[in-house]
C-alpha cells in the first residue's frame, strides 16, 4: 500500500497528517474514499492529483474536520481533526471560489480569522497588512472584493488562510479557475511563501504539471473507489525557477505521473 512514509531510521514524534487504513463512507452507502495511508511530514508540500470524483476533496474535508472519516486512524499535529480545527488555527483552508465577503474591504476580509481570537486590533491589522505584503497587495487594503482581478482575489484568500500563521494549509484546486500565465505567476508566489514561512502545505489539482512544479510529493489517486494509487516523488531543490518547467526532469515525472493516473 503506497505511503508518504519516510526509511523507518527517520525518527519523528507527531506527524502533521497521519492516516492509517482511512476510508470514508457518506450515509448514502457510497464509499468514497477506501484504505488511504499516508504520514506527511512538516514541511512538505503534497499535491494530490486525480480524476475527479476520486475523492481529493473528501480527503482534506477529513483532514480539516469539516467530516468525520467512518473507518481507520486519523490524527492531525497528534490530535483529532476535530479538536485541531476547534482548539487551534493550525490548520487553514483555501478553497477553488475566494469566497470573500463583498461588503467588506480586502483588509476586513483578511482580519476575519483574527475576529474572535484573543488579540489586539493593532496585532491584526500588522499580522494582516504583513500577510497582504507578502502576496503583494499592500497597495489594495481598502479595495473592495468587486474591485478585483480573479487572481488579486485569491491573492487575498491566501493571505487571509496564512494570517493565523497555520502549521498545515490545505488547499483544493485553488488556481483551478484561473487562466495560465496568473496561474503560473500564483505558483510561484506559493512556493516562496511556502519556503520562508515553512509550513505543510497539502494542494489538489487536476494539472499534472502544476503538482510536479509545487510539489515534494505528489499523491495520485485513482476512483471507484476512491484509493492512492502510488506517491511520486519529485526530489529536486527549491527555488525552482521557470527553467524547470522545461527541464527533461519535469516531463519525466509528469510522465510518470500521468501514466499512475491511467492505473
Ligand atoms: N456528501 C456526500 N454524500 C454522498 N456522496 C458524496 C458526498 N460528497 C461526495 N460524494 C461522492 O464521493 C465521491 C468523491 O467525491 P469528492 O468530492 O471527494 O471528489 P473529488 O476528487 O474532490 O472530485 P472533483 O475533482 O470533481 O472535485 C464522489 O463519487 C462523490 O459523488
Ligand atoms: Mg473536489
């Protein structure tokens, strides 16, 4: 059974997502997630690749406690999802829609994880306006979401799933609605986010070149029912500047990928 799971000699305590045996059945009988096995590690960045309906997004609705799994053991930063969403902001979500409230500015919009969390109105405005900084909005704080490019609006869905300074972002298809060159462009904004803030980020998308771009890791998954079908690494250094994407390493792993997804 394919597993994120690094040489038993690696000795780690608490890993952020650990899913033994994990499968999902919905009340209606459908099984839509089956035997999922997977350990990740902080700091990784680990793109799941699938056809859809093959259950990516059942996955991480599990690993944020928005379901309950029905079979197996899961466990996030070593407490149950549930508790991981309700006791702490270690775990955030970017969703493919921004879903940005229209009424209010960008900055109100990022601040809003902060609302009912025991801190200073002067620390949020500096952890949002520090978020906005760094996916470069710093001139847009009081624009209102109408006032925005699709990729500007999910710049600011970034920036409000980073302002609580989560431990593991997940995020499902997030530049699925986007078209290339901003794609690419947020791709890279991504990566140098997730390298100076150095958390676990987990990312579904159903472009196989975007996860070999992003990823440590790429989980591919096959349906009916819902399964991982293999991991793929990509072991190559970060910064990976736009050379890469041309590189014959790239289409090797693209290829490779693409053929587990045809399993
Ligand atoms: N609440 C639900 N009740 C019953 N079945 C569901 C429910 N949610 C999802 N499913 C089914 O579970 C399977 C997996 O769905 P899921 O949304 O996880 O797929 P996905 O891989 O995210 O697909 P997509 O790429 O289209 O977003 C599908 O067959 C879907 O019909
Ligand atoms: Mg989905």
């Amino acid at each position: 059974m394919p597993t994120l799971t690094k040489p038993k000699e690696h000795n780690r305590e608490r890993p952020v997502v650990f899913m033994e045996n994990v499968s999902k059945i919905y009340p209606n009988g459908k099984t839509a997630v089956q035997n999922v096995s997977l350990e990740i590690e902080e700091g990784e960045f680990i793109s799941f690749v699938g056809p859809s309906g093959c259950g990516k997004s059942t996955i991480f609705n599990m690993i944020s406690g928005i379901i309950e799994h029905s079979v197996g053991k899961l466990e996030i930063l070593g407490t149950t999802p549930t508790l991981a969403r309700q006791q702490s902001t270690d775990v955030s979500f970017v969703f493919q829609e921004p879903t940005l409230l229209p009424w209010r500015s960008v900055l109100d919009n990022v601040m809003l994880p902060l609302e009912f969390r025991n801190v200073t109105k002067q620390e949020k405005l500096e952890k949002a306006h520090h978020v906005l900084k760094m996916v470069g909005l710093s001139e847009y704080t009081k624009a209102l979401p109408r006032e925005l490019s699709g990729g500007m609006k999910m710049r600011v869905s970034i920036a409000r799933a980073l302002v609580s300074k989560p431990k593991l972002l997940l995020m499902d298809e997030p530049f699925g609605a986007l078209d290339e060159i901003t794609r690419q462009n947020l791709q890279s904004e991504l990566l140098r986010i997730w390298e100076t803030e150095k958390m676990t980020v987990l990312f579904i998308t159903h472009n196989v070149f975007e996860a070999v771009y992003l990823s440590t890791k790429i989980a591919v998954m096959t349906p009916s029912p819902g399964k991982v079908e293999s991991v793929v690494e990509v072991p190559l250094p970060f910064p990976r500047n736009e050379d890469f994407r041309t590189s014959h390493q790239f289409s090797d792993i693209a290829a490779k990928v693409s053929q587990d997804l045809k399993f």
